[in-house]
C-alpha cells in the first residue's frame, strides 16, 4: 500500500492482513520500523507478525527514504515528514480495513526506534503502547534528558513504552546514551526513581517494570555479547506487551 508523507510524495509499506480477516472485527495496527540503511521486508523478517494470536492484527512495515546526508532512514523530527506519513498510513489502512483507533501500536530497532520516540513524544494520545530497541535519539548533551531535540513534546500525555538495549552499549550506541534515553522515558510518563523487578523471557536479559508511571515503562537490558541486534525472543516479546493493552 501507499501514502503520503509530510512532503507530498508517495512512500510505501507492506501490510500483513489476518489470513481469517472479518470485516465486523476491529483490529488494532502495529507499525514496525527497520533500522539505518534497512527495508521493510527487514521489519518484516523480524517476525513480529508470527506471534501468538497475531492474526488479531494488522501489521504495516513503512519504508524509509534517503535522509539528509545519513541514508535510508527516518525523519524523526517534530515537524518532519515521517510523522504525516504514519497518520496517512493510519487513515489508509484505517479506510480499507476495520481497526481499532484504541489500539494503535508501533515498534522499531535503532534508527526505527528513535523514530517511534519521536512518535510517543508527537502522538502520544493517538499510539497506546510502544516497543523500542537498541535505540536512542537526539540529545544536545549526551547526558541530559532534557536536550532531546523534540522537546517539548506536541502530546499531552504518552504511549506506554517497552525499552530493551545491551546492557553494556553496543557498537552504535555508548551505555551512557541508553541511560539518557531511559531517563527521558521516564519522564514522558513522570516515573518514580525506584523500579520492580519484572519477568524476563531469557536468562541473557533482565528487566524492570519502572515504578509510578502514568503508563507503563518496562525496561529490559540483555547481555552486551548480542550487540547492536534484536535479542532472543524480541517478536514474542513484543507481542506479548503489546496483547495486555486491551
């Protein structure tokens, strides 16, 4: 399928349709993001599509274009021409097939991650929950929260996140910009300082549910060995937080 970006030019993505689809139903959408130089039959490949009961959604894998001088990526700035490609992409599925405007989800690995930041940051009221990888985004000091670049945030309030990174940094990015990351998280749903333990579905990754937030923020950091890489599990995973959003 096709829509429009912020630009007026036409992008594509693929779409994953339930092989059971009942038009009566209301299905929620999952976007998902490639990462730097990636396609959408990357997004695609990672699985998220196959997971339990994941014929109750229709998932979109938006491509990316030639940003600036850094790639196939995102424009992930408030006033880019990212953000109106995802609304279009929302009203055209949204015109073809029965959804669920309350149940709209998106997930992304690196560069796609920092683009779905932007999105909890732009359309918080509008995307219930959100899954970032390996990701961080644009600080003017790397060790400063508030620097991020879209601050403040269009949206009054914001997704629920699930955030998972190497424990250590990986290649791409240093353990110190996920901290700052997480700590901008944080403040997106005003989280306490304290955090729970929370259930892991590998022994090579730990996590945490974040204490007092206005949503839900789940924070899991998995051995540095995998690197800059989706870790075991991340579709199940990903699915499953996003199925307790009902």
């Amino acid at each position: 399928m096709t829509a429009l970006d912020g630009d007026g030019r036409t992008r594509s993505f693929l779409i994953d349709i339930p092989t059971a689809y009942n038009p009566n139903n209301g299905y929620p959408i999952i976007a998902v993001y490639h990462g730097a130089g990636g396609s959408s039959a990357q997004s695609y490949s990672w699985g998220l599509q196959n997971g339990a009961a994941s014929g109750h959604g229709i998932f979109v894998f938006p491509q990316g274009i030639d940003y600036e001088n850094f790639g196939v990526g995102w424009d992930d700035t408030t006033n880019g021409y990212d953000i109106p490609f995802f609304d279009n992409m929302v009203t055209a599925v949204e015109a073809a097939y029965c959804i669920n405007i309350k149940r709209i989800f998106a997930a992304g690995f690196s560069w796609g991650g920092d683009f779905v930041t932007a999105l909890t940051c732009n359309r918080g009221t509008v995307i219930r929950a959100v899954a970032v990888n390996s990701a961080t985004d644009e600080f003017d000091d790397d060790a400063d929260y508030s620097t991020y670049a879209d601050l403040p945030c269009a949206a009054p309030t914001h997704s629920a996140m699930r955030y998972e990174h190497a424990s250590s940094g990986d290649v791409e990015y240093p353990q110190p910009d996920f901290a700052t990351t997480a700590s901008l998280y944080k403040s997106f749903n005003s989280c306490a300082v304290t955090s729970t333990p929370y259930r892991s579905s590998t022994d090579v990754m730990t996590c945490v549910a974040h204490d007092s937030c206005a949503q839900q923020f789940i924070e899991c950091t998995f051995d540095s060995s995998i690197g800059h890489s989706l870790p075991p599990n991340w579709a199940a995973d990903t699915w499953a937080f996003f199925l307790t959003f009902e």
